[in-house]
C-alpha cells in the first residue's frame, strides 16, 4: 500500500516537473522561453540586413566569427515595431537544430515554473502566432506568456533560415 | 456615449425588432393585384397599409376567390397583421447599419417571411383546390341542367352547401395555422431561446451595461459575477475581439472586446479608442467576461416585456430585445458556445 502510495508521488512528481524559463518582455507584456534553449543574452548590436531575406528576418549579426541570423520578435508576435534602447536585447537561443537570435524589448529574470502551474492558452486563435503559446502562468498576479520557440517558425521557415 | 451612437443603438434594435415583419416583394405584387379586383379588398387592404404602413402577409392566391373566401382570409390575416412596429428612420437605419440590415434582411427576415408564407401557402394552395374541385363541377351541372332545371337547381344547392362546407373546413384550418404563425413572430416564447425563459421565473432580474454607446441586458442568473478591469495581457494571435487574459482568483479570464464582438461593423479603430473600458461581465461560470464600460442598473421585468427572438439566425447569441429599454438581451450559453468556438458575432453555432 506505501509502495503503491510512493509509486504515485513519484509519477505526480514527474508530471509536476520544475522547469527554468528565461522572461523577457515585448511590448509591455512578459514571455518566457525554455532556459534549456537560451544560449546567451547579448546587448544591442549593429543587425546588417539580408537583401532578400523573409520578412520576419532583420538580419544578421557576428557572434565571435559565427553569422547568427536575428527574427524581428515583434512582427512575428503581430506587434508594432519600436524603437532600439538601452534595455534591447539578443537572446540567442537554438531551436530546430538551428542557432538564432530574437530581438526583444528587455530580458527580465529567470524563474521556476512548475508543470501544474502553467494553464492552457485560450484556444481562440486561428492565426499563424496563436500556434507558438505553449501556456500561461500566472505569477505575483502577472501573466507569464510562455512561448514555444520550436514553433516561432514553421517548418519551411526553419528551412528556409537554414539556407540563407 | 454620443446622443448619435445612442440613436444608432436604437435603430439598431428597432431593426431587430422589426425584421419579422418584412414582406416578400412578390408578395406585395400579388396583393397589388389583388387590390384592384375587389372594392372590399382595397378597403382592407388600406386598412393594414394605415396601421404600419407597409403590407401586411396577405397570400394573393385567395384574394382572387370569391368573396366569402376573402372574408374567410381577412380573418386569418387579422392576427398576423396584430403586431405593431415601432416607427423606424429606415433611411438612417441602413446608412448606419448597411452590413447588419443586408444580412439580416438574407436570413432571418427571410426565414422568417419564408416559413411563415410557405405554410399560409400550402393551406391556400388546398382552399384553392377545394375551390377548382369545385368549380369545374358546378360549370359541368350548369351545363347538364340547361335541360333539366329542376335537377340544376337541386344539384347546385348541394354544391353550394358541400362547396361552402369544404371551405369552412379548409378556413378554419387556415385560422389554425395563423393561430400558430403568430407565436412564430415572437408574441410567446420561440424555440431558440426555450432553454433560457425556462430559467427564467415570470419576473426576472437583468443587469443593464453600456459597450460604447450600446446598452446590453444579461439576465442576473446568468451572471458570474463582475470585474474590475485591472491588467488585460494582451495574447498574440488571437481574433480582433478577443482583448486579453485578466487573472481573477488565481485563473485566467478570457477578456472580450465586446464592442469589437458585437458589432463588428460599426467598431472602427476611431470607436475603439474612445472606448474605455472599466468592468468585465463574467459569463456564467465560464472563463470568459465582457469588458463594458459603464453599468446601468440592475432591475426586475417580466417575460413579456421582452420580445424574444424566434430564430438563432445570425445572432444566436441574442435572446430578444427588452421592449422599454430598447436593448438586447444576451442568450449567455449561446454567447459561450460561440466565444468557446472563436466565433465571432455574426456567425452561427454549427
């Protein structure tokens, strides 16, 4: 009966795995990505652009000899541009076996998330950005939007980055 | 909201109200020619352009009959004829509300005019019969009795009487279903909304709330409860209406830009700035809520104070119109199957 009791903790356990997310915001609103994924934060660089490049390409940067292309965050999260400032940021994060950099407005903290804290995103979207929220959760009464980065892009996209 | 966006809603609702009533043009032809035929016919004819003035659903098919089916047809048409409109400004109603009135006018209008002219037509179509049985036997006994008028005048009182029988039966049938068709335009409760006035006791409480400039009554019972609005995150991705995600009591409400849902047509980006919304209206017990900006009152009325709509049409999501305020009731379990769905105001359930 304990056994049985320990075995079930164990498996609850495991479904209420404790994750790490790097938050950062766009357009007054937080988002979290998997910090599994974050490879460094960078501050604003010089991005050159790509002639010919998708449009949710800015451009590309040079990260200690490597060419890492950068995705223009906000258009693909359907939002305004803004202006660069102090607080822009360059996450690099790999995804789809590919290295990538995303622009975003800050990078706030890193924080622990458990499974059982993370609801399901409203499933009222049709358009191609519903696609990427993996959930949402909710902390010190923020939302936390967390975003699935595998699935910022695509798959012809992510083949397409990889050809540029 | 502007004394203009106030009038808006008015006609908007007196659109609503009034859709039921709308005539085939068809129809209005037939009855045209069905008014020069008969001196009595144009009296009564006049009669029902007076009350409101437009046509009433007069079926042209009997008005070519004889006089004691034109009678008999005048009475059917009474009851139909019953509900009064309120006076419409149709000219300002369809330049402000061009996109709603032309679907209203395919759809509901439509189904409405069409079920309820079908089955007055199926029943002309047999009073009709009965009268062609008739006459061709009365032309064959006219002629057979041209020898023998004792026999003729026999023959044709039994078919005056057998005639004059077969028509009571096929008008009083007709009365029936006229009976039936006046439910249908919205005198007692529909189908569509049964579920909900079953819920409802004869004197229920409904809280009024304004959305820029339109007011909307929910029924208290279908009230979860009300929000202030504190911070809306704003989701990606989502349809125009859908306004964000405001946590209450450690869960996510899904917030909805109820100008933006509700009348789609008219919400510009002008309309949406000046909008300013300060509470939500939580659905039942559902995770969705209606920002609004203002809330009226909350007060009791009785069923009948509601014309409640017959068909879900394009607009399930509303129960009726609350006649003295001039506003709509929302059908809320409607309204969540719609917004579970991401559908958006126009569209229909399924």
């Amino acid at each position: 009966m304990a056994d049985a009791k320990n075995v079930a903790a164990v498996a609850a356990g495991k479904d209420d795995e404790v994750l790490q997310w790097v938050t950062f915001r766009l357009d007054n609103e937080t988002y979290g990505i998997n910090v599994m994924q974050v490879q460094e934060v960078l501050r604003y660089t010089e991005i050159a652009p790509v002639p010919g490049a998708p449009h949710y390409v800015l451009g590309i940067i040079n990260l200690r000899g490597n060419v890492v292309t950068v995705i223009d965050t906000r258009s693909r999260f359907g939002l305004p541009s803004a202006e660069v400032d102090d607080s822009t940021r360059i996450v690099i994060i790999e995804a789809e076996k590919q290295v990538i950099g995303i622009l975003v407005d800050s990078v706030a903290e890193v924080v622990y998330l458990r499974g059982s804290e993370i609801d399901n995103a409203p499933n009222v979207g049709t358009e191609e950005s519903a696609k990427f929220i993996q959930g949402v959760s909710n902390r010190d009464n923020e939302l936390l939007i967390l975003v699935d980065l595998d699935k910022l892009l695509s798959d012809e996209e992510w083949m397409e980055l990889a050809q540029l | 909201m502007s004394n203009s966006a106030d009038d808006a809603v008015f006609d908007y609702f007196s659109l609503l109200l009034s859709e039921p009533e709308r005539e085939e043009p068809e129809q209005e032809e037939l009855q045209k020619e069905s008014a020069s035929s008969d001196e009595h016919e144009e009296k009564h004819g006049k009669a029902t352009a007076n009350q409101d003035g437009r046509t009433t659903r007069q079926a042209p098919a009997v008005q070519r009959q004889t006089q004691t089916q034109i009678q008999a047809q005048q009475a059917l048409s009474r009851p139909v004829i019953t509900q009064a409109a309120p006076p419409l400004n149709k000219l300002a109603l369809e330049q402000l509300l061009a996109p709603v009135t032309e679907i209203e006018t395919e759809t509901e209008t439509e189904t409405a005019t069409e079920t309820v002219t079908k089955q007055e037509l199926k029943t002309l179509e047999q009073v009709k019969s009965v009268i062609v049985e008739a006459k061709p036997a009365q032309v064959e006994i006219a002629t057979q009795a041209k020898p023998l008028s004792q026999v003729k005048e026999k023959i044709e009182e039994k078919l005056e009487t057998s005639a004059s029988i077969k028509q009571e039966e096929a008008v009083a049938e007709k009365v029936e279903l006229a009976t039936t068709l006046q439910t249908q335009t919205g005198a007692t409760p529909p189908g569509v909304t049964e579920q909900l006035i079953e819920q409802l006791d004869e004197e229920f409480q409904v809280l009024f709330f304004k959305v820029a400039g339109l007011t909307l009554a929910v029924p208290l019972v279908s009230l979860g409860g009300i929000v202030k609005v504190e911070r809306i995150n704003h989701i990606m991705g989502r349809p125009d209406w859908y306004l964000g995600v405001q946590t209450h009591r450690d869960s996510q409400l899904n917030v909805v830009d109820s100008g933006a849902w509700v009348m789609p047509e008219k919400y510009d980006e002008k309309l949406a700035q000046s909008v300013d919304y300060q509470y939500i209206v939580l659905l039942e017990n559902s995770n969705w809520g209606l920002a609004c900006e203002s809330l009226v009152n909350s007060v009791k009325i009785l069923k009948s104070e509601v014309n409640w709509r017959s068909k879900a049409g394009k607009r399930p999501w509303l129960a009726g119109v609350v006649k003295e305020q001039m506003c709509g009731i929302l059908h809320v379990q409607a309204l969540i199957e719609l917004l579970n769905l991401g559908l958006g105001s126009q569209d229909s359930i399924g």
